[in-house]
C-alpha cells in the first residue's frame, strides 16, 4: 500500500497542478471534493478531475474499478483511493 500513495499523490498533481505547489499538504486524510470536517485538508477536485483521476489510476495499475465492486461514491479521500488501488492489485 506504501507504493500506491505517491502514485495517487503524482496523479492528482498531473491533474492539478496547482496542488503540487505544496506536495505536502496531500495526505491520506486530505478530501477529494469537500471536507467533512473543518480541519481536514480538502482538495477541492470537480467531477471531471475525479474521473480522469480513476482513469489515469486504472491505467497507470492495469485495473478496472467497475470489476472489483468498489463504489466511486465512496472515495471521499486520498486515503480511501489509496485503499481502493491497493485492494484492486
């Protein structure tokens, strides 16, 4: 699992760039869409930029996540699409 998380952090800055400008703000906890809590890093990502971000995931691992039964309404963070890659391996 150690491996899979610079590969989503690489391709989350491949989509937008302007969050590579701090790399370490990108963490596990950091939310793809909206933060659920007040403190939690939030990445603001639009629908589009989760899409491409799943493509470019799946093929960068050569996995489909509509084979595995991962439901996309259930990544809300970094963390669950680490978890959801290395699940699919």
């Amino acid at each position: 699992m150690s491996e899979v998380l610079p590969v989503v952090i690489k391709a989350i800055v491949g989509i937008r760039p302007d969050l590579g400008e701090s790399p370490t703000a990108i963490t596990r906890d950091s939310a793809l869409f909206y933060a659920a809590d007040p403190g939690q890093p939030l990445l603001g990502l639009d629908s589009m930029e989760a899409l491409e971000l799943l493509v470019v995931l799946e093929q960068e691992f050569g996995v489909e996540l509509a084979e595995t039964g991962i439901r996309i309404a259930d990544l809300c963070t970094v963390g669950d699409v680490v978890d959801a890659m290395s699940g699919a391996l």
